[in-house]
C-alpha cells in the first residue's frame, strides 16, 4: 500500500528477512524503547502487535506520548481495555490513549489473518488519505 515498513522485535528469528521479506527495515531490540526508532514521529505510523500482551503494553507505553500520525494495537476489546487500565495507572493519559485505534482495523467482520490484514491496510489508508 505504499508504506515503507520497519519491523521492530525482540526476537532475532522475527527481526529477519526470511520472516519479513518486505520490510524496509529490520530491528532486533527492547520493546521498552519503541520510540527511540521513530525518527519523524509526526508523520509516522505505528501498528502494535507483538507476540504478547506484555510486550503490547511496553509498545504502547513508549508510542503513545508520540504525536504519531497514527497508533494501532491489535488485540481483543477485553485485551484493550486491561492494557489501557494498566497504562493509566503508569500514568499515561486518557487523552493519549484516546488517539489509539484499538482493536485495529476497519469493522469489516475480518477473521482470517488476511482479512485481518486488509482490514488494518484499509484502516492505515484512511488515515493517510484524510
């Protein structure tokens, strides 16, 4: 859809070509200083989905002070409403919180991973056209 993709994990198997053939760029690192990778946050786009809740939250914590273009976290609702819970007793804000497009994705009763999938690049176009 004409991004220009960096992968971020914690797993060096994940961080690689052979998993993400398409990505820009490919970063191993700690998921608790997300933020020290975006260099533009303005105009940057940011999708959350780790390979675990915690991890999620640790994202999200870093992401959301950004002024991102736009945030996303893939999750359940129960999911998004225990990492928001948890976040504002860490003390981010509700404001903050608010511009996190949770669950990801356009409501378009997506529930095969490609569905999934379009339903977040449709989501991801819409906040880029606008």
């Amino acid at each position: 859809c004409g991004f220009a993709v960096t992968v971020l994990d914690n797993r060096a198997k994940w961080a690689s070509p052979d998993q993400h053939p398409h990505a820009s760029k490919l970063v191993e690192c700690d998921f608790n200083n997300a933020d020290t990778y975006i260099a533009h946050p303005e105009t940057a786009f940011a999708v959350i989905m780790t390979s675990g809740h915690k991890f999620d939250e640790n994202v999200l914590k870093s992401l959301a002070p950004l002024p991102l273009k736009y945030l996303g976290m893939m999750g359940s609702q129960n999911k998004v409403k225990q990492v928001f819970q948890n976040l504002i007793t860490q003390n981010i804000s509700s404001k903050q919180l608010a511009r996190v497009h949770a669950p990801i994705g356009l409501p378009i009763g997506s529930h095969t991973p490609w569905e999934i999938a379009i339903s977040i690049c449709g989501e991801l176009v819409k906040v880029r056209n606008i």
